[in-house]
C-alpha cells in the first residue's frame, strides 16, 4: 500500500476517533451534567432533560448530512472532514465552559444545547465524509476488512470516553466529578482537536472523487431514496444497540438498579472492545465469504442471545449480567456492521456518496438513536424496565428487512467499485 494511502486512512480514522470521543463523553458523564445545569430536587427529570438535550444533538444531523455531505461530494472528502473537525471543536468548548445552573440559571442549559447541536452537525457530516474517504481509498478485495477499521475508529473512541469516565470518578470521587470533575474530560476533548487538525490537513485527497471531478459535469442525478432508506433501516438497530447497551446503559442501571456509575462505565468500555473485534471479523469475514452470512450471523446473535440478555439483567441486575448483555449486543453489532458496510458502499456513485451514505445514515441515527434513550427513560419513570429489550426487538426486524434489501441490490461480492 503506498505511503499516502496510509496516511490518508491513519488520519482519517484517528480524526473519527477523536470526534466520537468528544461526541459521546455527554452520554458517559449524563448524570453529572443533570445535577450541573438543572434544578436540584428531581433526580429523574434533570436526568430526562438532559437526555433531551442528548437528543437535541441529533435534531440537526440531517441538515448537517445533507449540507456538508454536499459540500464532501463537491468540494472533496478532505475539506469537508476538516470543517466537521472544527465544528465539533466548537460544540466541544461550549459544553467544557458552560455555567452551572446554580450561577447562570438557564443560561448554562442554553450553551449546552448549542453546544449539542454543533456536535451533531460535525458527528453528520464526518460519517458521509469519512465513510466515502475509507471507502474510496481502500484497495479493492480488502473494503471489508479496511471499512471495518474505519468502524473500529468509532467503537474505541466509546471504549477511551467509558474508561475516561471510569478514571475521573475513580480519582475524583462521585461528588467532585458531578460538582466539576466531569468537564476536565471535555478540556481532555479541546487538547485533542489542534493534533486532529494537523492529521487532517496532511491527508491526500481520495483518488476516485479527483478522477470523477475531472469528469465533465453533468446534470446532477437525483438522490436515489431507495438506496437511503436502505441504510436508514441498515443504521436502525447498530443505532439503537450503541446508544442503548452502551452509551445510556450507565445512566439506565442507576436509575434503574441503582448500581454505581463507575462499574457500569467498566462493563461499557469492554463491550466496546468486544465490538470492535467482531467489526474486524464481519468486515473479514465479507470479504472472504460475502456479507450475507455474517450479517444474519450477527442478527441471530442479538435476538437469540442479546435479548434474553435483557431478561437476565431484569431478574439479577449485577455487573455481570450487564456485561452478558452488553457482551452478547456487542458481538451480534459488530458482525452485523462490520460486514455490511463495505456492502453499503455500492448504493451510491461516486460524486452522490458521502451525501446518500450521510442522509442514510444520519436519518437512521435521528429516527431511532435519539428515541431510544428518551423512551427507555420515560417508559422507566412508569416503572416499566424491559422497554429498551423492546425497542432492540423493533429494530432489529426493521435491519433483517433492509439486509434482505441490500443484498438484493448489491453483488453479493464486497468488493467495492467506485463509479464515477
């Protein structure tokens, strides 16, 4: 592989990994923020509100899908990862330097709304940017496999904001971290983003987008909305599985079992591990025997295994039985997203693609990842706990119908063409 191939990859999976670390340190240290910017007296609301303002991140993800995946399809893949670099810099530093309700009121709630809303802006925009850039520059026989580091990227990034997590509670204690500990992880965030900048901006540009560049310009296609609502299905349950296994289970299992923020965070750092191992092995596995199996493969392990998993959590809630839950959902996502991803990539040409994988994406990620913390916690006030197995069950069915969906459109080969 020739040198600036790597460099390109290097950065632009670093870049994802460090965007996703600053995106999901909110979910890890939701507990805290509550006790910081609401109304003391009402553990659940505050906690419900800021899950809302979670969500609030994914209000503006398709905007930011559409805008700045236009701008990657026509500016290029390299300029657009930069600008959602900065962006994420900027909702990064809103939320670190917020004021407590307690000085400011409101006031501090506002910032972190809008600190919220730009991190959802640049988090849609690097997926299409990012995902086209791995795609494109990937050698041909091997997409499943390099897509599958791509993925990796984010799931590390999980596992580094868990054991961030873990780390400021353990050196701070419980009340320190939710007094002010927890925006020392964000000012971690902050001290990342001039070293991404660096990586980003040594990157080269992907050779398929400059060759089809250089094509003359034609009538722009419509978007093909079919190919979208595929990977909005596709996205449906890995959205739903992270955000309900992994990123909200620490805040579900105090509410719920009162079990200690800092164990959970543990579980959740090693389930991401486990994730992230089972994306290389799906995107290895697509490569060598198509993505049909490990797909199913995966969907099997989440209904079969991860669910019942559920069940056991209910029944003896413990670290253990969160890891087996979270074990299990782990190893089913992973397959599952590992081997259809370089799969995903035959849906859209060239100069539509960071835009159509965005879209997809980012629609999925809006529709079924900013619901599924906000009605496990709801349905948690009305006592009713088995609400997210629920909601993993719903999404699931709706993958195994846009798996079918892509393997009937695409070969049944991952190797990737790039179409001009």
């Amino acid at each position: 592989m020739h040198k600036s191939t790597r460099l390109t990859l290097l950065g632009t999976a670093l870049g994802n990994f460090f965007e996703w670390l600053d995106f999901t340190l909110y979910g890890f240290f939701s507990t805290a923020i509550a006790l910081t910017f609401f109304p003391p007296g009402n553990p659940q609301l505050a906690l419900l509100a800021t899950i809302g303002a979670f969500a609030s991140g994914f209000i503006t993800r398709p905007l930011g899908a559409y805008f700045i995946g236009r701008y990657a399809d026509a500016k290029g893949r390299k300029a657009a990862l930069i600008l959602t670099f900065m962006l994420m810099g900027g909702g990064t530093l809103l939320i670190a330097g917020a004021p407590s309700h307690a000085s400011a009121g409101l006031l501090g709630a506002l910032c972190v709304l809008l600190g919220r809303l730009l991190q959802g802006l640049a988090a849609s925009g690097e997926y299409g940017a990012a995902a086209a850039m791995f795609i494109e520059v990937a050698p041909p026989g091997r997409k499943g496999l390099y897509g599958s580091l791509f993925i990796v990227s984010t799931y590390l990034a999980l596992a580094c904001g868990a054991l961030l997590a873990v780390l400021v509670y353990s050196l701070l204690g419980a009340a320190a971290t939710e007094a002010y500990g927890w925006r020392l992880a964000f000012v971690i965030g902050l001290c990342i983003v001039p070293f991404g900048l660096w990586l980003r901006a040594g990157m080269a540009e992907s050779q398929a987008f400059s060759q089809a560049r250089r094509q003359p310009r034609q009538a722009a296609a419509p978007i093909d909305w079919q190919a979208v609502l595929v990977v909005i299905g596709l996205t449906s349950l890995g959205t739903s599985s992270l955000y309900l296994s992994m990123i909200f289970m620490p805040a579900f299992a105090k509410a719920a079992f009162d079990i200690a923020v800092l164990d959970t965070s543990i579980a959740t750092s090693l389930a991401c591990l486990i994730v992230a191992a089972s994306v290389v092995l799906g995107g290895h596995l697509s490569d060598r025997l198509g993505p049909a199996l490990p797909m199913f493969g995966g969907l099997a392990v989440i209904l079969l295994g991860g669910l019942p998993a559920f069940g056991v959590l209910l029944w003896h809630p413990g670290m253990g039985s969160i890891l087996l839950f979270q074990g299990l959902n782990g190893v089913g996502l992973g397959l599952f997203v590992g081997a259809s991803f370089s799969s995903v990539c035959n849906l859209f040409r060239t100069r539509q693609r960071a835009l159509g994988l965005g879209l997809g994406y980012n629609l999925g990620v809006a529709l079924f990842g900013a619901l599924a913390p906000l009605v496990s916690t709801a349905a948690l006030g009305y006592g009713i706990h088995y609400a997210p197995a629920l909601y993993l069950l719903l999404t699931a069915l709706i993958s195994a119908a846009a798996s079918r969906a892509l393997l009937g459109r695409a070969p049944s080969s991952s190797t990737c063409e790039t179409l001009p």
